[in-house]
C-alpha cells in the first residue's frame, strides 16, 4: 500500500506539488515526489537531479528509478490516488 504523508501544491505550469509517499510494505519514505498535470492526466516523477545535456536542454536525472515502466506507472498511479486522498482529508487544494 502506498501513502501520501505531506503534500505541498504549487502552480508552476505542469508542476502541482511535492509530496512525501510512503510505501508501507518497503518500509521507506520517498520524499520530493514531483506531481505533475497535463491535457487531463497526471502522473509522479522521483526526485531527481537537474543537469544539461549534450544539446544544450535541461534533462533530469531521476535518483530512483523502476526498471520495468509498467511497474513505474503503476506506481504512479497509486501515488496520485495516496495524494489525493490525504488533500482531501487535509483539505488541500492540488
């Protein structure tokens, strides 16, 4: 099971907010889960590190990552629904 412990919104674009997600069964605290919207659908990021790449465009480089995207988006998943659970518990806006 996956929870959402903190919640902090912001309106930047895409970007809503940073969460703390714990999940339960690892036994571990993610903290700087990036929550992002966009045309209707939203989805998790892992905290990550932003750097530039050879191009010249600002990548970032996540510091926990699933091998199997599946298993990233079910993860993902289960986060946005922990997060809004504790919004609307908390009554925060996101």
């Amino acid at each position: 099971m996956i929870e959402c412990v903190e919640f902090k919104p912001v309106d930047n674009g895409v970007f809503r907010g940073v969460a703390k997600i714990k999940v339960k069964k690892w036994g571990v605290i993610i903290s700087g889960c990036a929550l992002f919207e966009k045309n209707g659908h939203r989805w998790i990021s892992f905290p990550s590190e932003a750097y530039q790449s050879d191009d010249g465009k600002k990548r970032y480089y996540p510091f926990i990552r699933f091998e199997d995207k599946t298993l990233m988006d079910i993860f993902s998943k289960e986060a946005v629904s922990a997060i809004d659970k504790y919004n609307e518990e908390h009554s925060v806006q996101s």
